[in-house]
C-alpha cells in the first residue's frame, strides 16, 4: 500500500513537472513569435515611413525644379526686355553730325563747329575757338538757361522744340582772354524729338557786338 502511494505520488509530481515544461515552453514560443510579429511590425512601418519621405522629398524637388524653372523663364524675359529696349534706344537716336565748318568775325574771332553727337538724355556740340580780338570776349553771354531764358547758346529743332543749355553756371558764359584757344563741350538737356529733321545751333543769338561776338548755324541735317 505504501509503495502503490508513493508511486502515484511520483507521476503526479512527473505529470506536474511535464506539464509546467510544457507550458513555459509554449509561453516562450509564444513570447518569440510576439517579438519577431513586432519586429517584422516596426521593420514594415520604418519602410513605410521611408517610402513616404522619399516620396515627400521627391515633390519638393519638384517644386524646387519648378520655381526654378519658373525663375529662369522670369529672368529670360526680363533680359529679352531689356534687350529690346536697349536695342530700339539704338535705333531711335541718329548718327553723330560730322561738320567741320568754321566761320570768322571782322574783329578776329573764329569758331569752328565740328560735331553734334546725340545720348539718351541730352545732346552734345563739340567746337573749337580762339580770339585774336585784342580783348576778351564771351561766346555765350546770358549763361546757361534759366526760366524763360534760353541761356546765350541756343539749340531748336524744325519743329519749334528748344533744348535748353545747361553748364556749370561760373562756366556758361565761355570767356575767352586775348589770343586764348578752347576745345570745348556744350550740352543740351533732352532726347532729340522723334520727328525733327534739322537743327539750328546759335551762339549769342540776342547779341551782336564786339564783346559777344554771334555765330549762327542753320538747317542742319539730322541724319537718322
């Protein structure tokens, strides 16, 4: 009787033994296939995630591509503009006059008016002079022009538009000592109009005497 107790007391504990291996075995399975389930979980949404990045930063380089190119197609246009305006400025202003013609006064003063040449915002008259008077004289004698004054040089163009003089005003008068020689400059504020044909250029146009000696130049062809 003893013995048959202890027996059944030994499978018990054997059975238990069994079971309880068994079942830590199962919960250990059971915890791996968790772990690798999470795995496999966590590497899916990395994936995912980088999928979408790539996707992401694929269209923003797109767009970068495309406000570049819109940047580009911006910039071509302004410099086709630019180019255009620049080209028809060149077209809208006439040659330079090449004139080389001198003229002299009874009292000795001569003026050779060599050249009228045409910028955007003004026109330039380029001439020589020298006095042999004895005295000095002034080869512009009102000075530059100021309100209704045309100053004592004068440009007008056959269309009855006046350019007025403009100089520093200690320099406008163009003094000339006795025996003195200038290559001067004289600049005319404005674009030459679009429809005038010819020029008169005027020194001292409202005075003529010794002093202020007058040299007048008329129908000058303008040559566009």
């Amino acid at each position: 009787m003893y013995k048959r107790s202890f027996i059944l007391l030994f499978t018990l504990i054997f059975t238990i033994v069994v079971v309880a291996g068994c079942s830590n075995s199962s919960n250990e399975s059971t915890e791996q296939d968790n772990a690798e389930e999470d795995s496999q979980s966590e590497e899916n949404e990395e994936q995912d995630n980088s999928e979408n990045n790539s996707h992401v930063d694929d269209d923003e380089e797109s767009d970068i591509q495309n406000e570049n190119n819109e940047t580009n197609d911006n910039n071509d246009e302004a410099n086709n503009e630019e180019s255009e305006l620049s080209n028809n400025k060149d077209v809208d202003l006439p040659e330079t006059i090449e004139i080389n013609d001198e003229t002299h006064t009874d009292t000795g003063v001569s003026l050779e008016l060599e050249s009228i040449s045409f910028e955007e915002d003004h026109i330039a008259v380029d001439f020589n002079a020298e006095n042999q008077s004895g005295f000095e004289v002034t080869l512009a004698s009102l000075g530059r022009a100021e309100g209704d004054n045309l100053g004592g040089i004068t440009l007008q163009d056959d269309t009855g538009y006046d350019y007025r003089y403009v100089a520093e005003s200690e320099e406008s008068f163009i003094n000339l000592e006795d025996q003195e020689k200038v290559n001067a400059t004289v600049r005319f504020v404005g674009t030459v109009q679009d429809d005038a044909k010819t020029l008169t250029l005027k020194f001292n146009p409202e005075v003529d005497n010794e002093i202020a000696p007058k040299f007048s130049y008329e129908d000058i062809e303008i040559k566009w």
